[in-house]
C-alpha cells in the first residue's frame, strides 16, 4: 500500500506541476514560502517553523536524520496538524502558519560542538501547485559545547562565504519524472549560496528508440559573470520540461543524461557534470520517425554517419561518397609512398613511356591494391581479426623494407629485374604485344602496397568494417571498401598518364631519375622499419640516407668553370643534404628520436635536455585489460575527473603523429587539464588487447575514446585517425564540456 501510495503521489504532483507549467506561471522559491529556525535545547532538536498564507506542508512527508555518529535522534514529536481533504491524496495531515517540531536526541560519547541536521519536507499550494520534495540540511550548534549559549540557526537562508566547498552532488540534486508518454520534467535543486547557469543546462536521451526534443525553462537572473559573460543563473531550484520523440508507443524506461554546471558564491565554479536518470514512461499517443529528427539527437561519430550511409543508402550512393572518401585520403602519410613505388615501376618499364602505356601501369597497381585491401578487410571483419595488427607484424614489415631495398638495387643498375624469360613468352603470347610481365608486376606491387595503407585507420575505413562485423552484409561493406581504395588510387592513374610525358625518353637524365627513385625505395623501407625500431636507430638510418643522397646529388664533387647550373644546383642541395644528414647523425647519437627536431636531446647551457624531456613526456597511464580500464574509470570518476582512453601501437604511424603533435600542444593539454590519461599498447594483438578492443568495437589504433566525471562513456564523440591539435582541442570541450576560460582556469 505504501508503494501504491507514493506513486499516486508522485503522479498527482507532476499532474499539478504539468498545469502550472503550461500556463507558464513559476511560483515563488519553496525557501520563501516555508521558513524555519532551528535550535538546541540541551536534550532536543527543535524547529519553529513559519509557513506562508496559502500554503501548506504534509506531516508524513517530514523526516530527520544526522551523520554524526555521536548523535542519535529518537522519534520526532510533531504537532497534531489539521485533516486536509485532498482532491488527489485523499485525507491528509497537513500544517498551516506556525508550528513546533521537537526531535529528542541521545549522546554516544563526547557531545560535538555541532550537527548537520537533513530535514526533508513537501508542501503544496492552495492554488494547487505541489513544490518537489525539498532536502534542507542544517548545521546546529549544540548548547553544552557553546557555554550554554543558544546560536540559531535560520533555515539555510545564508551561507558563510568562507566555507569550504562541497562536492557536487551534495550541492545540486537533480530528479525527473514522466508526465505522460511524451513528456518528462526534471528539477535540480541546490542548496543556498550556489547557483546554475541555464545556457549549460542540457538533455540528452541515451535510448535508441527515443529522443530528447526541445527543452523549456523559466526565465532565470541576469548575472555578469567573469569567466562566462552576461548569463541568465537559478538559485535554490529549477524545473523544466522537456519533450520527448519516440519510435514506438509501447511503456519503456527511459535513460536521460541530464548535464548542468554552477558555482559557488563567490567561490569556486564545478566542472560541466552530467547525471543519468532513468524514467519510466508510460504508453506515448504518438510516435516519430526519428531518422527525421536532427539537432538534439545524441552526437554521432564520423565513422558511425558513414556506416548509416552503407546501410540506409543507394548501394551506389554509398560507393559514390566512399569513393570520395578516398580521394580525401589518398594525399595523407599512408598514401603517398605509393607514389614513388609506382614512379618507380614505369621508370624501369623502359625509356619510351607512353601516356597509354603509364596509365595502363597505374591501372593495374591500383587494380592490385584495391582488390587485395578490400578482400583483407572483409575477410578480417567477418573473422573478427584485426586487420593492422596482422599486416603491420615484424616480419611481415622486415620482409616488405627487404623487398624495397631489392627494387632500390635494381634503380641503382645492380642488375635487371625481369621475369623468367620462359614465363614472359607464354605471359606475352596470352595477352599479345602488351608487356604482360611489367603489368603482372605492376598488379602485384600494388597488392603488397595494400600493406602500406592498413598503418592507418580512418573513420571511412572503420565504417565499412563495422557493417561488415556487426551486420554480416559483404557486399556492402566490401562495396564501400572498394570505391574508397579506388578513390585513393585514383590520383596515381594521373601520375601514370603523367609519366608518358615527365619522363626523359633516354640518356643521362633517364639514369638519374631512376638513381632518384632507388633512394625513395630505401626511404620507403626506412619508414616501414620505423614502425618497429627505436626512434634513436631510425634517426640513424635517416641520417645514412639522407647522406648518401648528398653525395649522390653532388654534394662533394669539385665544379669548375664548365659546370652546368643544374650541377652547380645539385652541388648546393647535397650539400645541404649531407649537413642535414651529419646533424641527424649527430642527434641519433645523443639520443634523438625525431627527425624534425634532431638536435632536441643535446643539452645546451644545461636546460636544453630537460626542454625536451618535458616536451616528450606525457601523462599517459597505461591500462591492459578491461578491468584495469574499469578500475581507472572509477577512481576518475570518484575525485571528479573526467578521463579518455588512447589506443595505441608501436607501429601505428598516426598514434605516433598524435604523440608528437597533437597531445604536446599546450592547448590540448589545457583542455585535458582535469582528464586522466589512459594509454591501452595494443602492439602485442594478444588475447587480453583483442578483448578490450572488442569490448569497445574498435578495429585499431589512432581511436580515442572519452569517459564523463560520471564514468559513463561519452558516445558519438570517438576520434579514430590523426587529428590535428586545434581540431582535436574543440572536440575535447565539446565531448567533455570544458570551455576556454574552465581550462584556463583549471590549467593554473
């Protein structure tokens, strides 16, 4: 009976709540209607309580309770009241203008000097609004430990400006409830001298068959603030509705995120905090197309808008976009060395390249690549593989830089790499006058260059393995797969069709070019190498290179009168060249790592070494299983932080691009300021790698997810993929609801 009791109470009060709310009328504050003063009589607590004409409160809605141990409070003593027909509540107790509460207490030990008394109270309103359940918390000060002085108390209508802070959710208490299958309301109580902000009061619907529509609140204070500006600020309390769209009418529970922020007068201001709460809806009388529905819908990550585009489009719209996709990513590091590889293919095709014959080359590379990427990428979605983890393997890597190294040798005039005479006849005989062993070649280069885009994960990319993983639909996905590697391959067909024409047809020229192009081989495979080498032997490795490539230009050579310019300007660039390569040298030596800044771990006057430290080192915690990341999450969560998880690899050439650029920026880490770093080294692909990676649905590293001061996950606001450090800032206040001047403020 009780159960049934308080819901017909709770609905009976949104009934009211609802009315009062559609005539936009706001009564006045509940601490302006129902006042007390509250003070100790040596042997009991006791409140004179002051209740405003037209209003009145409930006896059985009264309750006390303390948190100190010391003192135990016995059975309140409360006045025999007045009977209430109620039209809702039926007969009811209730308490109109003044009366007297007495709390009798006993002492365990020492009596302390003072006690927080909570007092929670509901009152109603003649005119038939019904204030939420109020929560009052006191602090009385107890006679024996004040020489018998008796210090009142005046119902938390002030706060001394010098306390300390309270956490959050001491301070603002936040409920809602359904007031019919469309609409909810919510309230957020604080306590006095606290306030909230409406411009960061939000609701967010964490179902996928409803939505949160628009939000109405009451018109709050005007209030200049120092870090915000003018903004409109609630004191004590606020309501508000909102409505809600839903897919379907049946009763459900809905979960809400609500998020709000506020500040203490004069004091410190909270972090953005977000609460979720669930509702139960009752059966809606209408339902939405939400597909329909934009704006206040829950944040969608990139990756997860492409993937509804492969299964809510035109199977050709989507190869359409995916195809574009591609070209966006054929100019990033991953891409571009195909370049070279493919320059260096028509180079040794022969001297007369046709514009004809060079497209025909790059066809065939790109036919190459992107049948072999697409076939490994939904080959590994539908098993459930990961796909860079398994070409980006050590020795998959020392095989691929061997390989280049051998076709370097080859530009370089070592020898003549051809087919088997024998097999090139029969090749020739099949497909006629076409030099079918450099087309075969061509096709083959381009399968292994399949490789080279896999050290990158992009948001096209994971939303085709997506669909192909969680829906099974290959056709699809792998549809997607294949536009978007043609999109990537695309621009090599122009450089194909270009080289007919860029290309010297013979002499000298022709052997430098070549010579050129050995040394963007061995480029190549010092860059595959440096997914699994230390950074200070790669620098090395940089350093021979980029030397011998000096002496190669000329950088060493004695010109004289004769000399052409183009010898007098590859004198001046090898020079240059073998500078550069010393100085690397030099870096690699004393320990550098970074080739853009190779002398960064050399200390000058003393500081220079510990600048760079400083620069490199990150606040990243490394986590290996789920339960590890849980453990983290919970101890952010409990001191008020908000957190994000890096999944990272040693041979994720983004993950490395992020390290160095992204989270250095002192932006970034102003953002991040209160975020605790959690670092998952997926290097290993193990069984415990694989099982986080599969708790989150991510197919590999760059991917970044971030965690609320709630530890809930913040969905849609994943980042896979490089991002540079101003784009990465903006989406880290966006996920996590840090402004500019909160983390500049927080930063110092």
């Amino acid at each position: 009976m009780t159960l049934i009791y308080k819901a017909i109470t709770s609905l009976a009060m949104l009934a009211l709540t609802a009315t009062t709310f559609a005539a936009n009328e706001y009564p006045a504050p509940p601490q302006d209607v129902f006042h007390y003063v509250a003070s100790d009589s040596g042997e009991a607590l006791e409140i004179d309580w002051a209740v405003e004409d037209g209003a009145y409160m409930y006896r059985d809605e009264f309750k006390f309770a303390v948190i100190d141990a010391a003192i135990v409070l016995g059975e309140p003593k409360l006045p025999e009241g007045e009977v209430h027909n109620d039209e809702f509540f039926g007969e009811q107790v209730v308490y109109r203008g003044n009366f007297f509460v007495s709390i009798p207490y006993t002492v365990n030990g020492d009596k302390p000097a003072s006690v927080a008394l909570t007092i929670d109270s509901r009152g109603c309103l003649d005119s038939g609004y019904c204030y939420m359940p109020q929560t009052w918390v006191e602090t009385v000060e107890l006679k024996s430990a004040n020489s018998g002085q008796e210090k009142l108390s005046f119902g938390s209508l002030s706060r001394n400006s010098e306390d300390e802070p309270l956490p959050p959710d001491e301070v603002f208490i936040a409920d809602a409830f359904a007031v019919d299958g469309n609409t909810i309301e919510f309230g957020i109580r604080l306590l006095p001298g606290y306030y909230l902000y409406k411009s960061k009061i939000s609701v967010l619907s964490l179902n996928d068959n409803a939505r949160a529509g628009q939000l109405n609140l009451p018109t709050g204070e005007l209030h200049t603030d120092e870090f915000f500006g003018e903004q409109e600020i609630y004191f004590d309390e606020v309501f508000g509705t909102v409505a809600v769209a839903r897919a379907t009418p049946e009763a459900m529970d809905l979960e809400i995120e609500l998020s709000y922020q506020g500040c203490m007068v004069d004091g410190i201001c909270y972090l953005p905090i977000s609460k979720v709460l669930t509702v139960s809806l009752p059966e809606a009388t209408a339902t939405t197309d939400l597909s329909m529905i934009s704006g206040s819908a829950t944040p969608v990550s990139e990756q997860a808008r492409l993937a509804q585009i492969i299964t809510g489009s035109s199977i050709w719209v989507a190869a359409g976009l995916f195809f574009i996709a591609g070209l966006g990513l054929a100019l990033t590091p991953c891409v571009l060395p195909m370049v070279p590889i493919l320059s260096g293919i028509i180079a040794g095709d022969g001297d007369n390249v046709s514009s004809k014959r060079g497209f025909t080359l790059a066809l065939s590379y790109v036919m190459g690549m992107a049948i072999v990427y697409t076939a490994a990428g939904v080959f590994a979605a539908a098993a459930g593989l990961q796909l860079q983890a398994t070409f980006n393997q050590p020795w998959i890597l020392i095989l691929f830089a061997g390989l280049f190294v051998v076709l370097a040798l080859g530009m370089f005039g070592a020898y003549d790499l051809q087919m088997p005479s024998g097999l090139q006849s029969r090749l020739s005989s099949i497909s006629g006058n076409q030099k079918s062993g450099t087309m075969v070649g061509a096709f083959v280069m381009g399968a292994l260059s399949s490789l080279i885009v896999t050290a990158c994960v992009a948001p096209a990319l994971i939303a085709a393995l997506t669909v192909i993983a969680q829906t099974g639909d290959m056709l699809r996905g792998g549809s997607a797969l294949f536009a978007m590697s043609l999109g990537m391959g695309a621009p090599l067909l122009l450089v194909g069709a270009a080289q007919g024409k860029l290309l010297p047809k013979a002499g000298g020229w022709m052997v430098a070019v070549k010579n050129a192009f050995g040394f963007m081989m061995l480029a190549l495979a010092v860059w595959m190498l440096s997914r699994i080498l230390p950074g200070t032997v790669t620098m090395m490795l940089w350093a021979i290179l980029i030397f011998m490539a000096g002496v190669f230009m000329g950088g060493l050579t004695t010109l004289t009168s004769e000399s052409s310019v183009p010898q007098k300007l590859g004198k001046g660039f090898g020079f240059l060249a073998i500078f550069y390569g010393i100085i690397l040298l030099l870096g690699s030596l004393t320990g550098g790592s970074n080739p853009l800044k190779p002398l960064a771990s050399i200390n000058f006057a003393g500081g220079g070494s510990m600048l760079a430290e400083a620069e490199h080192e990150l606040p990243f915690q490394r986590i290996k299983s789920i339960d590890d990341l849980d453990r983290e999450i919970a101890a952010a969560a409990a001191n008020g932080k908000t957190a994000l998880l890096d999944f990272y690899a040693d041979w994720c050439v983004s993950c490395k691009e992020m390290e160095a650029y992204t989270f250095t920026d002192a932006n970034v880490q102003a953002a991040l300021a209160n975020t605790v770093w959690l670092q998952a080294d997926v290097t290993a692909n193990d069984a415990t790698d694989q099982a986080l990676l599969s708790h989150f649905g991510v197919f590999g590293p760059p991917t970044i997810i971030f965690f609320g001061t709630d530890g809930k996950q913040r969905h849609g606001y994943e980042v896979v993929g490089y991002m540079k450090a101003e784009d990465f800032t903006k989406h880290v206040r966006q996920a996590l609801g840090v402004s500019d001047s909160m983390s500049a403020q927080i930063s110092h």
